[in-house]
C-alpha cells in the first residue's frame, strides 16, 4: 500500500543557519516542496538584503531543483519603500513578542506601536504570522495573547493573520471566529500533552515554545485537523539544537521533526481513519490560503516499517527509537 502526497508543504520551519543549516535542510528539501522558514537567526532577518542571502544559503544546503523557500521578515516598523521592495520575495512577516522564544529579543515589546506597518501589509495583502503568546504564566500565555489577536484581526480585517503552532481549544475556537485568520498545527502538538514532558523525569526533546498543554486541548487539536478544518495546516515547527543545548541547564526549547514528519502523519490520519485528509492538510489548505503555486512534486509514502535513529548528526528527531509503519520511498 502507498500514498502519493503532491506538493506536500511545511509552513512552519526553523533551518537555523551555518553547520547546522547544512545538516538539517536536506531533510526538508527532499521530502517537501516548499516551507516557510522563519527568520529568528542570531542576526534576525530584517532585512531584503538579508532574505536573498539566507535563501542562496538554504537552497545551496538542500540542494534541490523542486523546493521553494518561502521567506519571512522578522517584524519591525517597515517603511512603504521596504514592503514594496521585499513584497514579492516574501510570503509574510513573522512577528514575536520580544523575549517570548528562541532568539526574539528584538521582539515586539510595544504592541501600540506596530499598527501603521500593519495598516501597509493590510493594504500590500502581505500575511502577518505570529508567535502568540504573552509574558503570563506558561500555560495562560497563548490564551492571555487572543486579546491581541482579536484587537488585530477587527482592526485589519484584511490582513491575513496566522496563529502559529497553535495548542489549545481556545485557539481553535478562535480561528473560527474572524474570516481572515489561519492557524497552524504542529505534529509534536498532535501527539504529546505536557505529562510527557514532565509528568515523569522530565524529557528535554519534547520541550518546546509553546508548551504542550492538556489532554483536552490535545483533542480539540485533534478533531480539528481531523475534521478537515479549512483554515488550519500543517506547519512543523521543526526545531533543531545540538545535543549540549539540550542536556544541560537552560534546556532549549525545540523539537526536530523534519526527518519523521510525513511518516507520522501518515500513522495518525491512518489510526483515525481519515487518510483521506491528509493530502488537505500538508498541502492544499495552505495553497488556498496563501494564493501559492508550489513546485509539482510527488513524495510516496510506502508501508514499509523502520525505527527512527536516536540521532541524526548531533540532533535527537523527534521519536527517537521508535518503529514507524510508513517511511518515504527513495
């Protein structure tokens, strides 16, 4: 038994940069055929002068003639002159609130400040994604942020806001409420709640920002995607750290899922018996609601099992030593 996914895309993805950018692309850019990259580098990418250079660096990492880097900027106050010019070489604009996550220090601090850049993506029809959680206490921080989201989507109703990697029911609900925003959803999300991470010895490749939450957001998650959900796609967030980052104090937060992403979910669309989704969700619900024409590429899955290494280089991908039912075919 097979399954042929055309143009499966991630629409969430952190390559990081140098060595490790190396290591990882290839894992995408072989097996998608295309994904947004986010710009959250030690040097953000704030710049269109930044962006070309970060894609030349990415394409020549994966190496691969069927895959589209869609870039992002990281978010500051842009002049008309700047969107302009960066307009038809990025898929949006990825704000942080400052701090909130890994390399956001240059974050958004001041939300009374950024509306007349967002006032020219309104009208320049550029998509404003976005981290949302606020400085609260860790499991309230998504929920305490929809105050911001619902002040954005009234007051651009326009502009296409992306709530990424969503966890919680109250997230899901939201999305339901205003036309003009999309959510994504991780694979790690659909899977684990915060009792793996730290209901026993606390387990440092499953942590990650957001945190996952509870058993009854996980179902809410859950049925969503699983129900087809028109506004909701797949994005990975697929986070690379080397081994010394997480076994030690100050554990990083990221899962690296890229290697085992279209397998799993393969397994999970299949255990609920709803493959028949799958293709919308890694693929056709974000064309339409980014407008995008992505490279024609096939990816087969084939029902051949295999166990997930323990490490790829110095990263440990998410399930590591697990036996998975579908690999993809070479």
């Amino acid at each position: 038994m097979n399954i042929v996914l055309n143009s499966p895309l991630d629409m969430h993805l952190h390559l990081r940069e140098g060595t490790m950018l190396q290591d990882v692309a290839p894992f995408t850019t072989g097996s998608f055929a295309g994904a947004v990259i986010m710009p959250n580098l030690v040097s953000p990418v704030d710049s269109l002068e930044k962006v070309r250079r970060y894609k030349e660096e990415i394409h020549a990492a994966g190496n691969s003639d069927s895959f589209a880097a869609y870039m992002t900027l990281f978010f500051k106050n842009y002049t008309r002159a700047e969107l302009i010019a960066a307009k038809d070489e990025i898929i949006g604009i990825k704000l942080y609130p400052a701090g909130i996550t890994t390399r956001s220090e240059s974050g958004v601090s001041n939300f009374s400040t950024i509306d007349e850049t967002l006032s020219l993506m309104e009208e320049m029809e550029i998509p404003l994604l976005v981290h949302g959680e606020s400085n609260g206490f860790v499991l309230d921080r998504e929920r305490e942020f929809l105050t911001v989201y619902e002040r954005l989507a009234e007051t651009f109703p326009k502009l296409h806001i992306i709530m990424e990697h969503i966890t919680t029911a109250e997230a899901v609900e939201f999305v339901d409420r205003y036309p003009n925003v999309s959510a994504t959803v991780t694979l790690h999300h659909l899977m684990i709640t915060l009792d793996d991470v730290i209901g026993g010895l606390m387990e440092p490749d499953l942590f990650c920002k957001p945190i996952a939450k509870r058993p009854e957001d996980l179902e809410s998650l859950r049925d969503a995607v699983f129900s087809g959900h028109e506004r909701i796609m797949f994005g990975s967030d697929s986070a690379p750290h080397p081994r010394h980052k997480k076994e030690c104090c100050g554990c990083a937060a990221g899962i690296f899922s890229a290697p085992v992403a279209l397998p799993m979910l393969a397994e999970l669309f299949e255990d609920v018996g709803r493959l028949d989704l799958l293709q919308n969700f890694i693929s056709d619900i974000a064309c339409k609601r980014y407008g995008l024409h992505p490279p024609e590429k096939q990816i087969t899955l084939e029902k051949i099992s295999w166990e997930v290494p323990e490490l790829y280089g110095k990263v440990k991908p998410f399930g590591a030593g697990r036996t998975l039912r579908w690999s993809i075919a070479r």
